[in-house]
C-alpha cells in the first residue's frame, strides 16, 4: 500500500506505506503523549510540517529555557537529549499541565541502555508515551522512494533502471535518496543516456 499524501499543504508529496501507516494513524488521531520514532530520511520531519499545518499546533526543533506552552507541541528532535535534566522539565511541564506532546525522533526510548547516563525519569516518562515506529523500506517502497526523489530532479528513466540499482543498495532511506544521485549522476556524466551496463559498471 503506497499512496502521496497532501494534507492541504504545497510542501512535497508525503509517501504513506505500510513502513509508516501506523505512525499516520497516531497523528491522525492525536493521542496526548506520543513518539514517532524513524530512521535517517524516513520523513519524520516531513510528517511533523504537514501535521502542524493541518491542525495548528505549534512545532520546535529544540528544548526551550521558558516553558511557556499553551498548545498542543510537536517537538522534532533527531537525537533525545535523555540525560540532560532540562529535558525532564520540558516532559513534565506539559504532562503536569495536561498539554498534548508529540515528539518526532531517531531515538527509541527502548534502546536507550538502562546503564547510560540517561536520568531514569526522563525514561520513564517518555515510555509513558504511545510510541510509533517508522520501518525502513521494503522493495515496493524503496523503488517508490527511488522514483520519487527522480521526479524532485525532474528526472524520469525507465522501471528497470531502479530495478536494477535496487540489487545492489540496502533497504534503507539514506540508500534510496544516494541510489536516486547516482543515477542523475550517471544521467550528467554520459549525456542524459543510461542504460542497465552503466548501473552494473558503476557498482560492480
């Protein structure tokens, strides 16, 4: 299941799959406490832009000194700052005053190691929350993602050249964005020709 999603913004095209529809579903349903957790380029950020248009809620991208929120907040953070004590008081000052959080990050509260300099009660907090992960992408995705960084070039090859360059990347959202260079790359370097030899030649 792939399908572009707009949400009455101009911003790009938002790809909701199967690797992230119940992070949708979380959005969607604006639960009070909530974590979208997803890898490098998987469109957290992306996600939280069109959410917070759509809805009116106030987005930061970093923990403030003033606590002076109102409004549901999304906060969107690659990395959680757990063992850092002005974290907790950005936690409890919107669970003590009943004010929706959403927080978008690479960062699972479950992989944080219990030994770690992480203050226990910021742990606690945030597993607290309705937690959400974005998968990396499977086959039918990563050649959608492939496809879709092209068209942002405004580059357009045939199905079996991202076939082909799909046997040799990860299934990840980093690999699809580089796969989508290399082609405009190989497009640049041999005048807007490509064919399946050059995709072999390059990574073999």
């Amino acid at each position: 299941m792939q399908t572009f999603l707009d949400l009455n913004s101009t911003d790009e095209d938002i790809l909701i799959s199967n690797e992230n529809i119940e992070s949708f579903k979380l959005l969607k349903n604006k639960k009070k406490y909530s974590i979208i957790v997803g890898p490098e380029k998987s469109g957290k950020s992306k996600l939280a832009k069109k959410f917070a248009n759509l809805h009116n809620i106030e987005l930061i991208n970093d923990i403030p000194h003033n606590l002076k929120f109102k409004n549901d907040t999304y906060l969107d953070l690659n990395k959680l700052p757990t063992n850092e004590e002005s974290f907790f008081h950005f936690l409890q000052y919107f669970i003590a005053n009943d004010i929706s959080l959403t927080i978008f990050t690479s960062s699972s509260p479950f992989s944080i190691d219990t030994r770690s300099k992480a203050v226990p009660d910021i742990l606690s907090r945030l597993k607290s929350f309705n937690i959400s992960n974005i998968e990396q992408p499977q086959d039918d995705l990563l050649f959608k993602l492939i496809q879709k960084f092209l068209k942002f070039k405004s580059i357009s090859v045939s199905d079996n050249i991202i076939e082909c360059t799909m046997n040799y990347i990860n299934r990840t959202y980093v690999d699809a964005l580089n796969a989508s260079e290399t082609i405009n790359n190989l497009l640049y370097q041999n005048n807007h020709n490509i064919n399946l030899s050059l995709i072999k030649q390059y990574y073999e």
